[in-house]
C-alpha cells in the first residue's frame, strides 16, 4: 500500500489559505494545458472553511468543471447537502455557471441519483483535484468500513449506499475507482478525534481512505490535532 505525501500545519487557520492557494495553483496549471478545471468536492466544516477562503478569493469561472465526491439522499435546499453547502459559501455567488456545477440529484432516491450522475460523468477523463474528507473510522466520501468501495478497475463509476453506518443511510458516493481517477486526490483532516484513524492508516490498515489514489500525486493535508502523537 502506498501511503500518502503527509502535510501537518499548525492549525486549520494555517492550512485552509495554503489548500485554497493550491487549488487555484492547480486550477490555472490545468486550464493552460486543457482549458478546463475538473475539480471534485466533499462535505465536512475544514471543506467549509476552504470554500469560503475560494469565495474571498473570486476563485472560478465558465473554465472550472465543479462534481461531488458524494451526496446524502435529503431535499436539495437541505442544509446537511453538500452541495447546499458549498453553494452557500461559495459557488452561488461565483462565476461558475449553474450548468457546470454538478450536485448529484439525490433527492430523487439513490438508485435513480446514482444512475443519473454516472449518465453525466460518461466521456469525463481523469478529474484534476478530488478532495475527500476522512471520518473517525476512517471512511471517506460515503465508502465506509465492511461495504464495497468500488476498488476493482471494473467499478461501476458512481455507487448506490443503502445502509450508511451513519445518518442518513441512503447515499450517493463515486466509487475508490473513480475517484482515483484523478491527476490529484487530497484529504483534508482536522480535529483530535481523528488522530486514531490516521495512525491506523499510517500503520498500513485497510481503510477507505487507504484504498484511494491520486495519478499524480495523493497528499494528506492535516492539522496538528490530527497528527498522532509521536509520528
């Protein structure tokens, strides 16, 4: 297994203008070599904060491509959505038009949802920048431990959950497959309480997060709480 390139900050205040530099370092670098930006979000309070640091930045225009790691089946307006959160803080008042920011419609069910964003995700290549999340336990978009995460070549693109270990359990979740399609895969982790999931994924443990892999490169952005004692 290889493990991910580790970048420890101080606090979150430190690493979230760092990521949000990074992803605008990306996003110029892609769009001069392809002219278009296909970058994948994830839901959680530090994607929240990089949001909006996107949002005080001007980031995006009809050149940036926006997708979703994964989506939990709940109304469109809900504001447990991550879609309804990153539109929120940042996309609603960008330049990035309506048509090139893709919510996965969970809200039509998980089996039609999953269909649908696999339907629009037909005849996309490589994504340039994922970003993922990391829970307590180790799961990342909505892969969670002892379920299929759609590691096989062979992976359907776009995953139906039906039995989340947490709330709600009907999701939506690109498969470890296709999320590792991606010139870039970066997690960001914050907070003590996920010190332990990073140490057993250092440790070599067979985690979710583990299991996916950036083309280019995969990079861990942590802040101090995460980090384990003694690494």
């Amino acid at each position: 297994m290889t493990l991910p390139e580790w970048r420890v900050f101080e606090s979150a205040d430190v690493l979230v203008p760092r990521l949000a530099d990074a992803v605008c370092v990306e996003a110029a670098g892609a769009i001069a070599a392809r002219g278009v930006f296909h970058l994948v979000l994830a839901g959680g309070s530090t994607p929240l904060a990089l949001y909006r640091a996107l949002a005080d930045r001007q980031a995006g225009d009809a050149r940036w491509q926006v997708w979703y790691g994964d989506e939990r089946c709940l109304p469109a307006d809900h504001p447990e959505r991550n879609s309804a959160m990153a539109e929120a803080a940042w996309l609603a008042a960008s330049r990035i038009p309506p048509e090139n920011r893709r919510p996965i419609p969970a809200e039509r069910g998980v089996r039609e949802a999953a269909a649908r964003y696999a339907e629009w995700l037909k005849g996309i290549g490589d994504f340039d920048v994922v970003l993922l999340g990391m829970g307590e336990d180790g799961h990342t978009a909505s892969l969670f431990p002892g379920q299929d995460w759609g590691v096989a070549p062979d992976s359907p693109d776009v995953l139906a959950v039906h039995d989340a270990p947490k709330p709600p359990p009907e999701r939506v979740s690109l498969s470890a497959a296709r999320l590792s399609r991606s010139r870039r895969v970066w997690f960001v982790v914050t907070g003590p309480g996920k010190r332990s999931a990073i140490a057993r994924w250092k440790n070599g443990e067979a985690l979710p997060a583990s299991a996916l892999h950036g083309g280019l490169e995969t990079v861990a952005w942590l802040d101090a709480m995460a980090w384990p004692e003694g690494a």
